[in-house]
C-alpha cells in the first residue's frame, strides 16, 4: 500500500477498497482513475494480484474494440446508418440487406446466435463471420434488443476488417494502444505472459442456475461457456485465447491499462483526445433500454456501450464504457473528467460486480466534490 498513488481529495477510494478487502480477504482487486490525462488512484489489494497483474478482460474487451469502430466512424471510415452489406456484401442473405451498422452496434440486429449454435471452434477458426452473414436474425431488426455477447466480436472484427483490411486487433494496437503503451491488449504479446493471473473455473452450474432467466432461453455462446468448463477453460486459461483477443470478450489487461486507454481516447491531456466530443456523444446515446431478450436482465446500451442504470448508477449519462465477466469495469465519463479501471479476478454475478461501482461511485464524487 505504500506503492499506491492516491492525490488528495481522492483517499475515499482507497479507504472504499481497503474496507473491501476487509470485508473479504480473499478479494483480490486493482482500480486506477485518471483525472485530466493523469492518475489520481493506482491502488491493488489481496492475495492473487500485484501491481503489474494481468487478467483476461472478458466483455470489458468490448468497450477497447467499440473505441477502434469510433475512431474508424470519427474518420469517415465507417458510417453507422448505411446497411452492413455496403461494407460486406455477403451479410444481406436472408432478409439483412438493410440492416444498419448501427443496428448491429446497439444489439438490435437479432444476431446473437447461429441456426446449430456457435462452438469456440467457430469463434478462432473464422468460421463464425461466414454463419452469421448467412444467418437469419432471430427478430426482427430493431424491434427489440439482446446482448450479442460473442457475436458482437465478429460483426466488429469484420466491419473493421471490410473497411480497413486488417484485423480489429491491429487496428487498434497501433491506434489506440501503442501511443500510449497501455496494459490492455487484445493480442497479449507472449513477454508479458509471466504476468497474467488465469481467472479460475468456478462452479458453473452454480453460476447458471443464477442467471435471471432459464439457461436454454440465452441465445448466446456465453450459455455455453457458463455450462463448459473446457470451453471456459480455453478462453480463460490458453495461450492461444490471449494472443488471438477475440474482440468481444479475449482482451487481457490491468486496471491501469484499461483507464490509460479511456482517457487517452476520450478525456486527453497534454493532448486532445483521440475521439471528438462529437463521437463519444453518439456513441454514449442511448439506443436501447428495458428487458434484455438474451439475459433477462434490464439494460441500456449505447452504440455497443453499457450505459449506467438506476441499479448501477457507476457514472453520468455521458459516460461511455463496458464491464466483463471476470468483475472488470472500464469507462470514462466526460462530465468530471475521469477515466476508470477495476479489474479482479473472480467472476462476478450476473449484473456485474458491485464493487467495482462501489469504486466508480466513490471516485465519481470525489470528481465532484473537488
């Protein structure tokens, strides 16, 4: 704790995780917050992390991909209200030839399953970008919402991949995360393996009979990987899973990478941010809200980012950013200023992690208050 940097008027975020891992000494957490470009907590507590600790993203990966598409719509590149089929011509089989990029973006495509269902195999082989051009969605677009917990992944790769020729991965390595030498990676370089912390399997069927609605209504591979522990095991625990950093859910990082990203793209410094203010809005809107046909739970997404809730109040209505199974929590909220990252390597509930917005909301005020 002596490492730690907390600047003034920040100490109730280390008082708030001190008294967590109080509560729970088995809790092992890291949080970062950056303020104005610069970091105002970088605090680690418990038995399995340390400073430099690395764990696998899970979703939270989302939100460093739903950057790269911003910066790509920001540059012209890619035009959320034209059909997905104008980027990938093959995506208008079966009824999709309208289907907008920004329907695809905000989970109302009705994509977030195949007709037979989609293996991990699928997910690493690229087998999974040809079944979903060739899919039928499961509503009708834009009448309803569902996370598209995998497949949101595969439909960013391949816009990125249509309107760029190369990989989300590489995309955003070089614009996003090499400038300013983040510990967030989708596509972990083999150096840095020594550093990772494997989230371990937990009792899955434990974890399934918790989700808020049957297990076969999630029309979603997550079901499957709650269900199969190789399944879980490879994403969680491979080599393999952490190079490759499926866009949706195989990013590997810390908290101090994660809020190091956000602000740069979104906050800036002693430069401007990389996104327009322009940008972040349209992304952060809200696009949807209410009864989530794939979880049951109530959401709010913006395009592809989580937006706060009344059950989840972490942040302003300004704020864009994404949680991940594993208990991460990544944002940045233009309203103070600040930029968020928590990581621990524990699965959380479903509905995310309550800790980590214990964290968010006691920074968040000390942004107000100061």
């Amino acid at each position: 704790m002596d490492d730690w940097v907390v600047e003034r008027g920040f100490e109730a975020v280390a008082d708030t995780l001190r008294r967590q891992a109080e509560a729970d000494p088995s809790f092992s957490a890291q949080v970062c917050v950056e303020v104005g470009g610069a970091p105002v907590v970088d605090a680690w507590i418990g038995p399995e992390l340390d400073r430099d600790s690395l764990v696998c993203l899970f979703s939270s990966s989302k939100g460093l991909s739903a950057l790269s598409l911003a910066l790509l719509v920001q540059r012209g590149r890619l035009e959320l209200d034209r059909p997905v089929a104008d980027y990938w011509p093959e995506f208008a089989a079966a009824g999709k030839a309208g289907i907008t990029v920004r329907t695809v973006l905000t989970h109302q495509a009705g994509l977030p399953e195949v007709d037979g269902g989609l293996s991990w195999k699928d997910l690493v082989d690229g087998h999974a970008e040809e079944r979903l051009a060739a899919q039928r969605p499961l509503w009708r677009p834009g009448s309803a919402f569902g996370y598209h917990a995998a497949t949101l992944g595969v439909l960013m790769g391949e816009l990125c991949r249509r309107v760029t020729g190369e990989s989300l991965q590489a995309f955003y390595e070089r614009e996003l995360r090499r400038p300013v030498d983040a510990d967030a990676y989708l596509g972990l370089p083999e150096e840095h393996e020594p550093r990772v912390v494997e989230v371990p399997v937990p009792d899955l069927s434990a974890l399934a009979g918790a989700m808020p609605v049957d297990q076969g209504q999630l029309a979603d591979l997550i079901a499957g990987l709650i269900t199969d522990p190789e399944a879980y095991t490879e994403l969680t625990h491979s080599r393999r899973a952490r190079a490759l950093g499926l866009p949706a859910l195989g990013g590997v990082g810390s908290a101090r990478g994660l809020a190091r990203v956000y602000s740069s793209a979104v906050i800036g410094a002693d430069r401007p941010p990389v996104l327009d203010a322009a940008t972040v809005a349209e992304f952060g809107q809200v696009h949807c809200d209410g009864t989530d046909l794939c979880s049951g739970l109530v959401q709010r997404f913006g395009v592809v980012f989580q937006k706060p809730l009344p059950r989840r109040p972490f942040a302003s209505y300004q704020a864009i950013g994404h949680d991940g199974a594993g208990g991460s929590l990544a944002f940045a909220d233009p309203q103070v200023g600040m930029a968020f990252g928590f990581i621990t390597n524990r699965l959380a509930p479903p509905g995310g992690e309550p800790r980590a917005d214990e964290l968010a909301r006691a920074a968040r005020e000390c942004c107000l208050r100061g």
